[in-house]
C-alpha cells in the first residue's frame, strides 16, 4: 500500500473521528435542558429551593416524618412527594448547600407504634424539622410530644386534635372531616334532599369525620345519616346499595375514603345502576386522575368531589414544577391530592428553612416553621400560615371538581368550608385579626 | 299502620331487603364456586388450600396488567386469568404436593398459607397498593337489566357467577361419579397408600386435581375482581368465606357447599339494609361456619355418648 493511500486513510479515519467528537458535543450542548427545577424564582415560575442547578454536598440536614401504612389506609404518597421535592432542592443547591436527608417512617393504625416511631424519629434519628406526617394517631399520640421537644409540626391532618388541640402541628389540608362537609356542601347547593356521611371505621377511630358533613345536612334541614363501614370494602355492590337506599330518591352521598376504596363503591353504584338515583359527593382523596379515568364517561359531572388543592393539571408554577418534579424523581406516585399535600408541605418546610439566618440547628429551623405566614402558592386556594395559637387549620377554603371523559374539571370555584367547630370561627377571626393569609407582604420563598 | 306480614325485621319491611338479594346471589355463587375448588383438592389431595384467594388475586392482577399494558384482546387477558391460577396451583402441587403428600393436614395446610403469603408479599411488590386504584371491569358488567321485583338491576357478571358457580357444582359432581378420574379422585380422598397399591397413578390424579382446582381459582379471581374489586389483600382474604361454605360442608359434599356458599354470600348481604347489625355483616362467614361446627360436633358427640352408655 502506497503511502498517499496510508495518509488519506489516517486523514479519512481522523477526520471522521473529529466530525463524531464534534457533533457529540454540538448535540450534548443542544440537547441539556435546564435541570428540573432550576432557575429563578419568579411570580410566573417555581423553582425547587435555590434553584441553582447544583447539587449540593454538604453535611445532610436530617427531616423526617410518619404516615400510616396498612391494608386499606395508605398515605405513602405523601410522603413519596414530599421526598420528591426535597430530592429537587438537593439537586438545587439545597439549603445553602447542604442537602436535606429525608426519612419517614410507616405505621399501621396503633397507638403504640405511632409513639414508638415519633420517639425515633426525634430521639434516634435527631431531626432537624419533622414534615409530611400523615399517620392517623399522630396528631392525638404524639402532639405532646413534638411540642416538648421543640418541633413545628407540618404534616396532613387527619384526626380532630389536628386541627382543635395541637398548637404545634399545622396542616396543609383541612383533613376529611372538613372536606366532607366541603363535598356535603357542593351536594347540598346541588340539591340533595338527604345526606349520607358515609366513612370508614378504621380511618375513624374518633368517630368525627361524618360530624361536619351532618351539621350540613342538619344546617339545611333535610335527614341525614351517619354511616361507617369496614376497610377494604369486600362487598362494594352492597355497601353501593345499602348508601343509595339509606339516601333515598335525590339523595346525596358523601364518602370519605381513600382512592382505590371510594372507587370500589362508585363502581359497584355503577354495576347497580345507581348514579342516577342519588348525588354522589366525595372528600378529596377521590381528586385524583386515575379514579375519574377508571370512573369513565358514566360519571360525567356526576361526582361532586371536594378540592382542598389545586386541579390538578392547573397551569400555575407551583403546580406545573409539582407535576416535573413527581415525574422526575417519583415516577410511581400518582398525581393526587396525596402527593400535592406531601410537595406543598415540603415546599413550605424548604423555604423555613432557607429563612434560618446562620447556623442550621432545630431551634431555628423549628422557629422559623412556626413564623411562617403569607405563604403564597397557586397549590392552595389562600396564603398559607403556621403562627402561635392552640389550634391551626390554614387551609380551610377550597373547591369543587368533577369528572368529565378521565380527567377532574373545576365545578366550583374556592369557597369558605362551613364552620360548624367553634375552633374554626376563631381560626378565621385571628386570620383577620393577623393578617395571616392576606398574601401581603408574600413569604420569601428563597431566604 | 303497615301491613303486618310485611313487616320482617327490626321494622324493615320485605321490600328493604329485595335490592339485596341479587347481589348476595351473585357473591354467594362465587364463594361456593371458591369453596368446591377447595373441596375437590381437599378431597383428592388432603389439602386445604389456603392460598386460594391469593392465586385467584395474582391471575386478576396479571389479567389487568395485560390489558393496561399490551394489546392483546379482551378475552385473550381473562383466559390468562384462568391459566395463571391453574398454572401456579399445579406448579405448587407438583413441587410440594409429593413433599407433603405423607405430612398430617395442618402441614398441608400451613405450606399453602405459606404460598399465600409468598404470593400477597409478590404482589404488593410488582403492583403497590399505594393510592393507586385499578379495576378489572369485564364488559359483561355494564350489560344489565332492571329487575322490577327485587327494585333492583343485575348485571351480566352477576349472572355468569351464579350460573357458572351451579355448572361447576353440577359438572364437578358429574366428573367425580362417572368419570375413571373422579373415581380415583374419590378412592384417594379415602386412603391415599390403598388407592395406589391398587394401581391408580396417584401423582397423576393428583396434579389433575391441582389444575383443576387452579382453574376454579382463576375463574373465581376473575369473577371477584369484577364483584369486589381488584385489590389483591382483597381478594387473598376472601378466601375465609370460601373456606367457611367448604366447611359447612364438612369438606365432602359438593351441593352443601354450594347452598352454604349462596347463604354466606345472602347472609352477609341481607344484613346490610339492617342499620344495628349492617357494620358486623362480614362475621357472617365465621357465625356460620362456627354454628355448623358445633352443630356437627354436637351430632358426632351424642351417637358416642349414647354407645357409650
């Protein structure tokens, strides 16, 4: 072989080789989209924590949380969410570069493993900020306890003391016995003519869910009926059938259970033939996709579901950065109202945290959780607040969404949940009084 | 003042309890056709599987999951059902049936507890319960029609699980009395060392008795998951009715197993329009079977005690 050939043979190879290097970079450089989550924070945009797009490497500042796990009553996805979110901000720069380590604990319903696990949550694990509990018994177990030590609770209520006895633990949600009588009140503007408060026993061991959903019904002068039942539902055809009789004709039917449960009675309703017979409501866990794809067509407008949360393909930042950073880093965990409450409460304890001037420690980490007012996020229908008072409920205003071809649609705009507790006329006097959630001045959400 | 004759129970007239009949047919059905595949395979076996509800489950969820994730047609999924619960319970049979075959009962027994569990565990695994839900509607449940005297409507599944449920009763004792196999299969329910001394291939009979139990179980997976829901904890726990009609039936006769099936599936739903007992309704597999039990004790008892005198 000549040597001409040799060369124009390296040249051809070398030559090849630089046009591969050189659209490898053109395309690498082309193809990099900002990292979920990045940039800077604007009315118009959300971003997760500093936004910076760096990962941060510090020494981890340790949060943790509990939610309820067992056949029938499962809040993982909350946690799932707001693990999410704090995986966005330790990809964002984290809290001045140091990430958060999240933790949480499950439980099944039991006095004893709700204290056991908050005792290690705080004692063993030694976090900082305790966020996204969702356990059943914690606010009643434990909410002695986390005052004791010094914590500021954010999580999802679910119990009573949540919302009329634990000055240190603040909800996103107005837990389900609030939305009930969201979902009570929708049916009632419907025009039911009877309502069923129908829950389950295991997720009310307190027996106050179905409370507000009846001060409707009893508020607007028609029967009403309290009505609980075992989980899982292993009949869905007779419970359907049993709820839809106890309404009678235009009755309306409130159900408060979680997703795959209250999907397993509408079904049933529907094997029946009953969605015609009477108005179905429901609390807000049924404000997921899923349940108004498995419902179909049939439901179309049918289902008067409570919204203490955005809808959830809402274009607001908050929710648009909500839906990227679930898909990114939580890929199982269904879009719901699960999974907004878990974000939103990560989002708050994130931008606390970002607030602590110097030194991260639980004091002020914890302090910092407790002044928290004015927080605007397009999540919630007002600012959200913590502040000093015996009991909170800041989410206490919200929606109604209904089914229509697999997807939740807006039927209602937000509106005050009926007072029916005397903690919530006085949570609603201090707001005025503090101006706790007039959205001005806004919360700084990046410190 | 209401007509008396009317009125039945607690103030609760006929006309409360007929939407409810229809609907505790049709669960009932499928807890007897559950409880003759637990018999049949008890009776050729010794084997009380416990693990019934949880393959039944697994065939559901891997019907739903072809369906959610492939393109195969309709049918084509709820047969995979089927197979799936005749595939693992054959698999089980074959493996275990022979380890087990010279082991007292509650050995037998245990080890499918121990498959069930396997089963739950995998498929909490594979399909997290989570706040996700599916459902496995067939198309035979939005087919219905309004049945005026009971004020109540029935769907096409209802009546394919009351009228399969009869067919497998009547076909399976048909088999078990004419047929060389069901002859077998009733020489060993008797004694197993006997009946292959005289020449009857046991493991044979035997691995058809675990197919075909298997079958009943996906079938009844299939069915439920319409009735009940697709949940597997569900679906794997309702095997406590099941196993209750089956022992009403003191694990021998096919037809009591299906009344006791029927009345379980009635009792629990009759108990629903009666406000005081309605949340308690899900102990009427256990009421009933313990009655029956002490009533059978009873009778074994008394005959002892009177050759004993």
């Amino acid at each position: 072989m000549s040597s001409k050939k040799v060369k124009a043979g390296i040249a051809l190879v070398a030559s090849s080789l630089a046009a591969l290097l050189v659209s490898a970079v053109v395309t690498g450089a082309g193809g990099a989209t900002a990292p979920v989550g990045s940039g800077k924070q604007s009315a118009t945009k959300s971003v997760c924590g500093l936004g910076t797009g760096q990962k941060a490497r510090g020494t981890p500042i340790k949060v943790g949380g509990l939610v309820t796990f067992e056949p029938g009553t499962d809040f993982q996805d909350i946690a799932k969410a707001a693990a999410a979110y704090f995986a966005c901000v330790n990809d964002n720069g984290g809290i001045r570069g140091r990430p958060i380590q999240y933790k949480y604990y499950t439980t099944p319903i039991n006095p004893v493993t709700a204290a056991a696990q908050a005792r290690k949550l705080v004692a063993s694990d030694k976090v900082i900020a305790i966020v996204g509990n969702t356990e059943i018994l914690d606010c009643t177990v434990n909410h002695k306890y986390y005052r004791a030590n010094g914590y500021y609770v954010i999580g999802s209520g679910i119990a009573p003391e949540c919302y009329n006895g634990a000055p240190t633990m603040a909800q996103v949600n107005m837990g389900p016995a609030y939305s009930a009588t969201g979902a009570a009140q929708a049916l009632v503007r419907a025009g039911a003519k009877s309502l069923v408060c129908d829950t389950s026993n295991q997720g009310d061991p307190t027996g106050y869910v179905n409370l507000g959903c009846m001060a409707v019904g009893r508020q607007a002068g028609i029967p009403v009926v309290n009505s609980h039942h075992d989980v899982p539902v292993t009949d869905a055809n007779s419970h359907a059938l049993e709820l839809v009789t106890r309404a009678g004709q235009d009755g309306g039917i409130v159900l408060t259970y979680i997703p795959p449960e209250a999907l397993k009675i509408l079904q049933g309703a529907q094997q029946q033939g009953l969605i015609d017979r009477v108005k179905w409501g429901c609390a807000t866990p049924c404000n997921t996709d899923f349940v108004a794809a498995a419902l179909g067509a049939p439901w179309n407008g049918k289902l008067y579901v409570n919204a203490e949360l955005a809808l959830l393909d809402s274009k607001g930042p908050d929710m648009t950065l909500y839906r990227a950073v679930l898909k990114k880093y939580a890929g199982k965990t269904a879009i719901g109202s699960f999974s907004q409450m878990g974000y939103t409460e990560a989002l708050i304890a994130t931008a606390a945290m970002l607030n602590v001037k110097g030194a991260i420690t639980k004091q002020k980490v914890n302090r910092a959780i407790r002044d928290v007012k004015n927080f605007k996020t397009d999540i919630l229908c007002k600012p959200w607040y913590f502040g000093v008072a015996p009991y909170h409920n800041p989410n206490n205003t919200d929606k109604t969404v209904v089914p229509l071809n697999g997807k939740m649609v807006q039927k209602e705009g937000c509106f005050d949940i009926f007072a029916y507790t005397p903690q919530l006329r006085n949570i609603r006097q201090w707001e005025k009084q503090r101006k706790l959630n007039t959205g001005s001045p806004p919360y700084p959400r990046q410190g | 003042m209401p007509d008396v004759a009317e009125v039945l129970l607690l103030g609760l007239a006929l006309d409360d309890f007929k939407p409810f009949i229809l609907t505790g047919l049709a669960l009932g059905a499928v807890y007897a056709l559950s409880a003759t595949g637990i018999v049949v395979l008890y009776q050729a076996t010794g084997v009380l599987n416990l693990a019934f509800g949880a393959v039944g489950a697994l065939g559901a969820l891997v019907s739903w999951e072809l369906l959610n994730s492939t393109d195969v047609p309709h049918w084509v999924a709820y047969l995979a059902c089927v197979l799936v619960g005749g595939a693992v319970t054959l698999a089980y049979g074959l493996v275990f049936g022979s380890v087990f075959a010279a082991r007292d009962q509650l050995v037998k027994a245990i080890g499918t507890l121990g498959l069930a569990l396997v089963l739950l565990g995998t498929m909490y695994w594979i399909w997290p319960a989570g706040t996700f839900a599916r459902s496995l509607i067939m198309g035979t449940t939005n087919w219905g029609y309004q049945v005026d005297f009971l004020n109540a409507r029935v769907n096409g599944t209802q009546i394919i699980a009351f009228c399969f449920a009869v067919a497998v009763t009547v076909l399976t004792a048909l088999f078990l009395r004419f047929t060389k196999l069901g002859t077998a299969m009733r020489a060993m329910a008797n004694d197993r060392e006997i009946t292959a001394t005289l020449g009857v291939p046991v493991r044979r009979v035997e691995a058809a008795a675990w197919l075909g139990s298997g079958l009943v179980c996906g079938a009844s997976g299939l069915l439920l998951a319409n009735l009940v829901g697709l949940d597997a904890g569900t679906l794997t726990f309702l095997v406590i009715s099941a196993l209750a009609a089956a022992l009403i039936a003191r694990l021998r006769s096919l037809w009591v197993t299906l009344v006791a099936g029927i009345g379980i599936g009635l009792a629990e739903a009759l108990a629903t329009p009666i406000f005081e007992i309605s949340r308690y309704r899900t102990m009427a597999p256990f009421v009933l079977a313990i009655a029956a039990l002490l009533i059978f004790q009873r009778q074994r008892v008394v005959p002892v005690a009177r050759a004993t005198r």
